[in-house]
C-alpha cells in the first residue's frame, strides 16, 4: 500500500473514531507524518468539529520499535503535568488500538514553536541563558512533584530509594547484552564500574521524564519553552537521573561550558535545587552521569540492530555508528575521569 493510500484511509478511520468521542461530525484535514521518532509513529492534524478547527497530534505505536516503552505511560505523564509544567493536552487513549490497528493517544497540538537539532551548533542563539534558566527550573519542578498524587502512579511501579540505581542500570545493560552485535568493551567496563561503586540512595522517589534534554522540548524563539515532549521512557525513579541525562555532553551542542547548550552546569544545578527543593551530591551525579552514557550507548546499539536488520531508516544508522562512537568516547572519558577520583 502507498504511503498515500495509507494516509488518506487512516484519514477515515480518524474521522470515525473522533466521531464517535465527540458525537458529532469530524473531518480530519491536512494529516501529514512528521519524520523522526523511534518508538511511535507520530502525525499531526486538524480536526473540523462544530465549525470550529483544533489541532491535534496522533501518537501511534509502530510495527517495531527501538525503545520498548508503554504508549499508557506516556499519555499517563501528560495527564500528569498538564498545567504543571508545559505540555500538551492529552486527549484520548486507545491502548488496544482497534479503530486505528495499533494502539495510539491523541493529544493537542501546539503550533508556532521550534525544536531544534542536536547537531545544531548554537540553537539558541541569544535567547540560550533564559531558556536554559526554565529548562532547568521545569526540571526541578517535575522533581518536586509527589507521583503518588499524579495519575501516572497508575502504570509505574516505584522502586525503592535504595533500588532505583539497580533497576535503571539492570535494564539498560540487558539491552545491550541482548541487542550487541560485536564486542563493547567499554560499555561493559562501565557497567562494572557502576555495580561495584553503587550511588547513595535517592532522596526522593521522582517521576524521571527519561529523555529530558535538548531536542525534545518546542520554544517559541523568543526565549520561551512552550512544550516539553517525548515523555515516553518516563518512569519512577531518582530524579538526578534526568538532570545527569541532560548534563550529557552528547546534547551539549559542541559547546563543553555549556550544558543542553544553554547555561554552565553549576548554574543549572542551582536552579535545579531551588525548584526541586532537592540537593545534588557530587558523587551521585558523577554516578548518574556516567550511567547515561550506558544507556545511551543501549538505545544505539538497539539502532544499529534495528539498521542492520531493515537498512531502510537512515536515521537509525546514524545513531548506530556515529552516535554511539561519540558515547563511547563520552564513556571512556568518565571512566578515567572516575578513576583519578579513587573509583574502583
């Protein structure tokens, strides 16, 4: 079937199902695929009811994914910060998928931002300390929030204060044992570094965004975040997670002075600690931080997999090799950084 035919039946199928929610007539107009995504396909859409258009966006899982993620989770984390931080109004879920062959949610559109490429060297431009300023403070504010009073306590099992480390590092090294292609020598050194030199125990239990860094948040260009985005690796945990995942030098936009590419570390981390009312030990994030590079590293081992197995995505060959050698620097770096530091 042509991409075309393909797009205009699920036209019709959007047109019914929103039908049947809303009562009314739906026309589904302008639905375009945007490119990119490893774990739904995602499309947006304008949706004609009553005389009136609303913008919406289609999240809809794959026939294979890269990351194996829980579509109710993340339309569970909207739902749970929607008017707490921004993000986009979550609308409707379908976890078994029926009226569109695979489960999807819908959510609301937000129009007139940018997200800018990771590869770009200042995406920012003037406006980089102010909205790094907020990024961070969001941050610290998902930190702050309590998940036994959010609806995403509903699909997310809380670790322990003393687990949550064992848990993220469990996953992540079962990833690459289980998707490695060729020998990882370094990743395999650091996983060891890690359970031999356990992190203190979280302070709190957080809701981890997952994937918070830059590239997955939408600013208006003026300074302003206008979405925080792609909160489908979110889970409970230590939120010195997110802020090491930030931290990353791979998001760091080519520039070491500042971090996401916004304002220096110290900065960010002051923020961080008054919006989340939190305080970052030294050592536990030099822990968090070289466990991102491991996870980093499973997520593109996963790419080159899925490459090699299809060949047709051209971004998964990207992340595959030139990526995942840029984390295998990052990796070797910490560890010798780690070890001048007495780590074991």
């Amino acid at each position: 079937m042509s991409s075309a035919t393909s797009c205009d039946a699920l036209d019709q199928r959007l047109e019914r199902y929103l039908g049947r929610q809303w009562g009314e007539k739906v026309a589904v107009r302008e639905l375009t695929r945007i490119p990119g995504g490893a774990s739904r396909e995602t499309y947006r859409f304008d949706a004609e009811v009553g005389g009136q258009v609303k913008g919406m966006i289609l999240r809809r899982d794959p026939v294979g994914g890269l990351i194996d993620t829980d579509r109710q989770t993340e339309f569970l984390a909207y739902r749970s910060f929607h008017g707490i931080v921004p993000v986009p109004e979550p609308l409707t879920l379908e976890p078994e998928g029926g009226a569109l062959e695979r489960p999807f949610f819908i959510m609301s559109r937000i129009d007139g931002g940018q997200v800018p490429s990771v590869m770009n060297l200042d995406p920012y431009g003037e406006h980089a300390a102010t909205i790094g300023r907020e990024l961070f403070a969001i941050l610290g504010r998902i930190a702050r929030c309590d998940p036994a009073t959010l609806p995403i306590k509903h699909c997310c099992a809380a670790p322990t204060l003393v687990e949550c480390w064992r848990e993220a590092l469990d996953y992540w090294a079962s990833v690459i044992e289980r998707d490695e292609r060729h020998p990882q020598p370094i990743a395999h050194a650091a996983i060891r570094r890690l359970r031999r030199n356990p992190p203190k125990p979280a302070k709190k239990i957080s809701v981890v965004h997952g994937d918070y860094r830059s590239g997955n948040f939408m600013h208006d260009g003026n300074g302003k975040i206008l979405a925080v985005l792609d909160w489908e690796m979110a889970h409970l945990g230590d939120a010195v997670e997110d802020l090491a995942w930030c931290f990353d030098p791979l998001w760091n936009h080519f520039d070491d002075a500042r971090v996401a590419g916004t304002i220096p570390e110290a900065e960010a981390i002051a923020i961080w600690e008054h919006e989340s009312g939190l305080r970052v030990d030294p050592a536990t994030l030099a822990w968090w931080k070289l466990f991102s590079a491991v996870k980093g590293c499973a997520i593109w081992t996963t790419s080159a997999k899925e490459f090699i197995a299809d060949g047709s995505d051209l971004l998964l060959g990207f992340t595959g090799t030139y990526t995942a050698r840029r984390h295998d620097r990052i990796m070797a770096d910490r560890l010798t950084q780690l070890v001048e530091e007495g780590w074991s």
